[in-house]
C-alpha cells in the first residue's frame, strides 16, 4: 500500500488558513478605542520628553500623575499614526496578533512537533484567543515572556546558549508593558533554581560554564528590567488600590475565566482541557520540567483564572511547554 501523502500538504494548508486570518484581522474595524487616547499619551511624550506625563486628558484628575508604565509603546504608536495613518495601525495590529502565533510555531517545531501538532496548537490558540485580538500592549508581555522563556530553556537543556541581545529585549519590555514583571520573576526564578539544582539535581544540572553564562547574561537581563522611569512604582502598582476596583469587573476581559465557560463561543473549555493536559504532562514528567518552568505555569494559571485577559499569556506559554512533553508521551505509548 502506497504511504499516505495527504499530510505533505498541510502546512501549505495551515498558511493559507493563517494568511486568511490575517487578512481578515487587518480589514476588520478595531474592536475598542484603547489606540486613541495612548496616540494622545505618546503624543504627549514625545511633546514633553516625559516617559510618564501628567494626565491631559480629563478635568477631573487634569495635572496629576498617573500610574501609566507604557510611555515608549505609546510614542511608538503615535509615530505609527503619524507616519501611515489607520494602514499603519491596522498593520501594526496583525503583526502584534501574529507574534505569539509565530512564536508558539517556531518553538514547537524546534522542539521537533510535527506539523498535525503545530496546526493543532495553533487552532485552539486562535479560537480562544480571537475574541481579543485588538491593537493592545499586552502583546509586548505576551511575546517578551514566550522569548525569555524560550532562549532560558534553550539554555538550560543544552540546546542553545542565553544571546547577549537578551538584556535589550528585557530593557525594551520594560518600558513597553509593566508585564515585564512576569520576566523579573521568570529570570530571577530560573537563576535561583538552576543554582539549587546544581546540588539538588532534581533536573540534569547545567555544567558551570553554563550556569554563569546563565546568572551573567540572566542578570543583566533582570538588571536592564529597571532601567525605567519608576521601576519601584510599577512593582507596587498590582497591589495599588485602584488595580483592584471593583468597577474594572464592568470590563470583560477583567472578569475570571469560569465566568466564560458557559458563554457563547465556549472556548473557555478549550482553556482548561489544554489545562487539564499540561497538568497530566507535569505529573507524569515531572523531571523533564525544570523547576522554574512549573512555577511559571502556576503563576499564570492564577493570572488567567482570575482575568480572562491573562490567558493571553497562560495559553501560549501552556502550548510551548506542554505540547512537545504531551507528544513524547504519546509516541512513547504509541511503541509500547
């Protein structure tokens, strides 16, 4: 019997289907307002050389300081608008959607996930994530916590070594989106732990060149985090009254995620099967996981339990972790 050659075609199809959707999120109307007045706030930026002007917007709390931490994401953006208009945003706005897409791909086929694999994690991405797609800074977070994520398990398993552009990344993070203080505890995390492992040696331990190159570079990563205009206040501001006022429960994505299981589309149930999978990965495979890597799949768990909003992160980083882990399992039953 000739092999089946059907699966040849996949990724072609797989293209076709993204490039749609591309095409689709580019010609559609942006889905809030969000965009205007951060133009407005870079806008105010470049105008004053201030990261963080006072508020000129509103006569309500006209000349005061506000708690915003994305003064570069918002000269940027009013560059964008500037230079090309609605096309520029709109362009802007697919690429910031593809991000993760991309990232999620490329790091499942270098962990060796085939293509049936890819396709598949991809599609429970879109269809959870579609529903937020917008023109938004918490893309930055989302794709700076897939790549220091990804270049730390590089390093750590052997595969590839920290990049010295590392600390770039992190200072550019840092004054993009204050979610880079899930990157603060992700680096510090995986420094600390790798030091512990290397006497406890739960995981394979990383020789010590490799463990300094880790803690050097890795430091100067954390370090370049709090090259910003208050990097204290933005560490204090999730515990700030105002980040926690009950009227933010009005905006959707700020609502927990059980809110959403029985709500058209039904996608929060994708959410907790990819859930319920990486759990069964990490008890069965518990010392393939590096230690600091359960740790951030906890972490996120809370955070997108909590807000809808945070499963933008919990999925994607759930899908690079658990997905080649989940694969290995099945060939493994697959021979046996």
């Amino acid at each position: 019997m000739p092999p089946r050659t059907g699966w040849r075609f996949l990724p072609s199809a797989v293209s076709v289907v993204v490039i749609v959707l591309m095409a689709a999120e580019y010609f559609s109307p942006f889905a809030d307002l969000d965009y205007t007045w951060q133009i407005r706030t870079g806008e105010e930026v470049v105008r004053t050389g201030d990261p963080r002007p006072r508020d000129a917007f509103s006569y309500t709390i006209a000349g005061r300081a506000v708690p915003e931490f994305e003064g570069l994401y918002g000269a940027g953006l009013w560059a964008v608008w500037s230079a090309f208009g609605y096309g520029g945003l709109k362009l802007l706005r697919v690429l910031l959607v593809a991000g993760p897409l991309l990232l999620v791909g490329l790091r499942l086929r270098r962990e060796g996930v085939r293509w049936r694999g890819i396709a598949l994690a991809l599609a429970v991405l879109a269809l959870v994530e579609a529903r937020a797609w917008n023109l938004r800074p918490l893309y930055v977070s989302t794709i700076g916590l897939l790549l220091v994520s990804g270049r730390l398990h590089d390093q750590c398993t052997g595969r590839r070594p920290l990049p010295w552009w590392l600390p770039l990344l992190t200072l550019a993070w840092a004054n993009l989106h204050p979610g880079v203080i899930m990157g603060q505890g992700l680096l510090a995390g995986a420094i600390g732990w790798e030091w512990l492992n290397a006497r406890l040696r739960l995981n394979p331990p990383l020789d010590r060149p490799a463990l300094w190159r880790l803690t050097l570079i890795g430091g100067l990563a954390l370090v370049a985090t709090f090259v910003t205009p208050d990097p204290v206040g933005r560490l204090l501001y999730p515990f700030s009254p105002e980040a926690h006022h009950p009227i933010l429960q009005s905006i959707p994505e700020m609502r927990p995620l059980a809110v959403f299981a029985l709500e058209p589309p039904f996608t929060a149930g994708l959410v907790y099967g990819v859930a319920a999978l990486t759990a069964w990965t990490v008890v069965r495979r518990f010392r393939q996981y590096r230690l600091w890597e359960i740790a951030l799949l906890a972490g996120l768990a809370w955070l997108g339990n909590r807000a809808f909003r945070g499963v933008l992160d919990w999925l994607p980083v759930m899908l690079t972790l658990a997905v080649p882990h989940l694969t290995r399992m099945l060939a493994a039953a697959a021979k046996s």
